[in-house]
C-alpha cells in the first residue's frame, strides 16, 4: 500500500510525518510514507500487537543501510541501553549512533523505548542499493551473529 511499516508507530508520529511532508513525501510510495495514522498499516498493528503480548526484555530491529546501530529514541536512554549498544558495536564492527532528527520518529524502536523504557536498538546491518545483493548475506551474518548472542543474553 506504500506504507513504510517502520513510520507507523505511536512515538512521534506527527514529527515523523511533518519530517517526510517537508521532504515532499505525503502520498503512498515506495519508502517513507508515513501512512494516515499510526498502525494504520496491518502488517504494523500486528508487530505492535505481538510486541504488547510478549512484553520483551529487549528488542533488536534490523533493517538494512547504514551499518550502524541505533539506541535511544529522543533523550530517553533506557537502563543499561547504552553500554549493551556498545558491546553491540564492538562485536559487530558497527558504529552507536544517535538516531538522526529527520529519521528518529515513529520508529518500532522509537515506540519499544518509550513505551516500556527497556533497550530498544535498530541494526542497519547492511550497505549499498536496495534490495542488498545475496552476495553480503554470509558477511552480514557474521557481522551479526554476536549481536543476535548478546540480545539473547540481555
């Protein structure tokens, strides 16, 4: 429906869409759409369902470009989110960022932080035009295997 199912989330949804408007994105596209409201999207609803009925620890979500790992959301630094987000990074030779302003809204991250003020992390775990080739699948792996061992560890 040219929804981009990681705008969808009640965190800041309004900036989120403000922030693609300004960039001329108001309409169904191919990415950054933030849709007509928050969880309008059902693919979304159902992430934010399944979230509410497992009530996790911590949550990784991976998307791809970047090569980098994002932990807060705003100024909400949730306990032991930072130092978690550095082991994150030293494993997999990524870098801890701050989530960029223009991007940093209506994330499924940005809404796990503040809804349940636990460790949240967006992995951007690969590099190049989308769709990534097949070709990085084995390096990303690697990269990420000691991320997925950590999570499972908290």
């Amino acid at each position: 429906r040219g929804v981009d199912l990681n705008l969808q989330y009640p965190a800041g949804w309004e900036q989120a869409k403000a922030n693609k408007a300004a960039q001329g994105i108001i309409s169904p596209a191919p990415a950054d759409y933030v849709g007509a409201s928050p969880l309008s999207a059902p693919e979304s609803r159902a992430m934010y369902d399944y979230t509410l009925s497992l009530d996790p620890a911590l949550i990784l979500a991976y998307h791809t470009q970047g090569e980098g790992i994002y932990w807060k959301f705003l100024d909400l630094m949730p306990e032991g989110a930072q130092g978690l987000g550095q082991r994150f990074a030293r494993v997999s030779g990524y870098a801890l960022e701050d989530t960029p302003f223009a991007s940093g809204f209506a994330g499924y991250k940005d809404w796990f932080i503040l809804t349940y003020d636990r460790p949240g992390f967006t992995i951007e775990a690969g590099l190049g035009e989308n769709p990534l080739p097949l070709s990085q699948f084995d390096e990303i792996y690697r990269r990420n295997l000691g991320i997925l061992t950590l999570g499972l560890e908290g």
